[in-house]
C-alpha cells in the first residue's frame, strides 16, 4: 500500500507526461538506480492512531521497493513476482504472492513512466499536489497528497484507503547505483515460521 505514494508501462518513460509530483524523483530514480528515504509513517482512523512507525523505504526500477521499519523491526520487500513481510512480533515470514504485490508494482511503474496515464495531477498550493486515480479500484488509495521539498523530491504524502488516512513523511533522499534483486529479497530467521499470504 505504502509505495502507491510513490512507484505495466515501460520504465524509460522520458516521451511520456510526467506528474509534476513525481517528475524529479523519477529523474533521479532513471539516472541513479536506487533511491532511499528515512521514512516516519502514521495510519490514522477516526481520530485515533491505529500505527505509527519510522524506517526507512528503499526504491529500484522497474519494479523494486523495500521498507525496514525501526520500531516494530517488520521489514516488507515487493516486486512483480511478490515479496516478503518479516514479522519479528509473530516471529514469521508472509510470502506475499504476485497477486497482491501488483497493485504497488503497477502504481510504482506508472509513476516511473510519469505518472499521467495513471492519475490526474491538481495543484493545491505551492509544491503541493493532489493525485486522483483515473480508475478506482478496492485495494488502491482514493487519492494522494504529495508535497515536494525545496528539491523538487516528495517531502509528505497523505493519502487515503476507504475511512484509513496514511501520512508520510520522507527525508533525507540519497541516490545511489542498483543493487539488484538479492537486496529485494527476505529469507526466514532461524526459528520463524513461514506462510503463503493471502
């Protein structure tokens, strides 16, 4: 859920419109090949905080996204054929089948591409954009928030799944060369069980 703030349609993406919200993030994403944030990530519903974590999201094209959060130590990787979901809590492993993991994959590649073909881009005030999905679907959010910082990189995203708000904040981008599917890939601690989920 997380990456459809930020990551179907081809990777290179340089003829295609871009979303101002994401246009310098994808530039950056397409030269580099890697990009990370430290990430504080609230999820909130009727006024009351159903989590609140800090971390840090690491981002690869095509197809590669990586979250490691510090507090509960859960850390969740996706990518076309899947992930994994690390629960230190449960003491287990989800293997996250492609199914599920394509929603973030496809809104990660559409934002790679520019994002238009996807999502309708308002501006609501200076560096702040509101993203509306040209399609609605039951998994994805119902609309995205983003404000960019000084440097033209998504700096708070908010977005909304059914009464959830999600608020984000990213800081401290640095970019850096892939380091390819391994990095993207979690196995089982000694002791954990593992489960196909769903």
């Amino acid at each position: 859920m997380l990456a459809a703030t930020l990551t179907i349609l081809s990777v290179r993406g340089e003829s295609a419109e871009r979303l101002v919200s994401v246009a310098r993030l994808v530039e950056r994403l397409q030269r580099a090949g890697r990009g990370e944030a430290a990430l504080t990530q609230e999820v909130l519903s009727g006024g009351e905080t159903l989590r609140s974590d800090r971390g840090r999201i690491v981002l690869e094209p095509p197809d590669r996204m990586r979250i490691d959060f510090r507090t509960s130590g859960e850390r969740v990787t996706m990518r076309a054929d899947g992930g994994e979901w690390i629960q230190p809590s449960l003491r287990q492993l989800l293997i996250l089948r492609p199914e599920p993991a394509q929603a973030v994959v496809t809104t990660w590649r559409s934002f790679l591409a520019g994002g238009a073909s996807a999502y309708r881009e308002r501006p609501l005030g200076a560096r702040v954009y509101r993203l509306i999905p040209k399609t609605t679907s039951d998994q994805g959010a119902d609309s995205l928030d983003v404000e960019l910082g000084s440097d033209g990189l998504p700096d708070h995203v908010s977005l909304w799944v059914g009464d959830q708000r999600w608020k984000l904040r990213l800081s401290g981008w640095t970019f850096g060369k892939a380091r390819g599917p391994s990095a993207f890939t979690l196995r089982a601690p000694p002791g954990y069980s593992v489960f196909n989920w769903p």
